[in-house]
C-alpha cells in the first residue's frame, strides 16, 4: 500500500484537519513524513 500523495496531504491541511491528515499517514506509513507535522 503506497502512502498518500502530495495531494491528500495538501487536502487534508487545507482543510484544516492536520490532525487527520497525521493520523491516516500514521495509520498507514506509520510515521509522519518531513512535509506534514515533523513535531510529533
């Protein structure tokens, strides 16, 4: 499964929901990638 493109990311921050955003990334790449919120 091939972690999200820079589209839904640029989706899911511009809607507001980086929260989401980290936790989808999380629950499939299993780490927040540098582009995102790299404070977590």
């Amino acid at each position: 499964m091939t972690p999200p493109a820079p589209y839904e990311k640029s989706k899911f921050l511009g809607s507001g929901g980086s929260m989401v955003a980290r936790l989808k990334l999380k629950g499939i790449d299993g780490r927040a990638p540098p582009g995102v919120e790299p404070a977590a």
